[in-house]
C-alpha cells in the first residue's frame, strides 16, 4: 500500500512539473520574440540610420542584446565576413536551421525568421526597411496572440498536469 501511495505521487509530482514546464516555455518563447523585436529594430536602426553594412549591422546588434539570439546575429556576420560569394539568405537559412533546438520557437517562427531574411541582403535600403517593417508587423501579431492567452493557457496547461497526474494515479490503483 505504502509503495502504491509513494508511486501515485510521483505519478502527480511528474504530471505537474510537466504542465507547469509547459506553461514556462509559452512564458519563455514570448520574451524570446520579444527580444527578437527588439533586435530587429536595432538592426533596423543600424541599417537605416547609421548606414552600416549588414556585417557590422548584425555584428553591432548582436553585441548589444547578448543571448541566443545574439549569438546568432553574431554567427551571421561572421558568415557574411568569411563568405565565399554566397548570397545572404543562404548564409541566413543555415545560421537559422543550425539554431539549437532547446531555442523556444516555434516552427512558424523559425520559418518566419528565414523568410525575414530572404529579402534583406540584396536590396536597396528602401526595400530593406519594408522588409523589416513587414517582418516586425508580423512579429507583433504573434507576440499579441501570445500575451492574451498567456494567462489562460498557462492555467491549462498546469490544471490538465495535474489532472492528469491524478486521473494517473486513479486508474493505477
């Protein structure tokens, strides 16, 4: 009996901790855009304002902000540094899909993300400012979305963990 009870609260323990993670992560992918917003309007900054290249662009922004996606601002000028005559969005799309996958995007961020990029290294500055508009309009509908369900979803997803640790432990005993 005593192994039983022992078992059924790790069983609700576990099934907590997972929703509770979940309800984290939701947490944690919303500052990351909203991080990633507000490195784009630096870059945007850099761009259009201080006239920079791209190379010192990304290099300056990613110094800046730190993090993951930092590093993968840096990552990019150095690409753009070492290239050897391949166009932006090759360099962009392989920094992208070389991103960990522990970073919490999603996949539409991500394909976002790459697609941001597929206009920005070959046009005039005019072309890369309607880009990076589009790209941050796009950017804010998603954080948008995930500021208002935040609260409900994290709610969820930690109720249905630990509802489901003891409809677990229920159907156990």
């Amino acid at each position: 009996m005593l192994v039983k009870l022992i078992g059924g609260a790790c069983v609700i323990a576990a099934s907590s901790g997972l929703g509770i993670s979940m309800a984290g992560q939701w947490k944690k992918r919303l500052e990351l855009l909203e991080q990633l917003r507000k490195m784009i309007f630096l870059l945007k900054g850099e761009i259009l304002y201080a006239n920079a290249p791209l190379e010192e662009a990304f290099e300056r922004v990613g110094n800046k902000t730190g993090g993951e996606l930092g590093t993968l601002f840096n990552a990019v000028s150095q690409r753009i540094q070492n290239q050897r005559g391949e166009p932006f969005f090759t360099m962009w799309k392989e920094e992208i899909d070389g991103m960990d996958s522990h970073i919490l995007l999603s996949k539409e961020d991500r394909q976002s993300l790459i697609s941001f990029g597929e206009h920005l290294g070959y046009l005039d500055s005019e072309m890369q400012e309607r880009t990076i508009l589009l790209y941050l309009e796009q950017l804010d509908i998603t954080i948008a979305y995930l500021r208002e369900h935040q609260r409900e979803k994290s709610r969820l997803y930690t109720s249905l963990g630990i509802m489901g640790g003891l409809f677990l432990t229920i159907v156990m005993c």
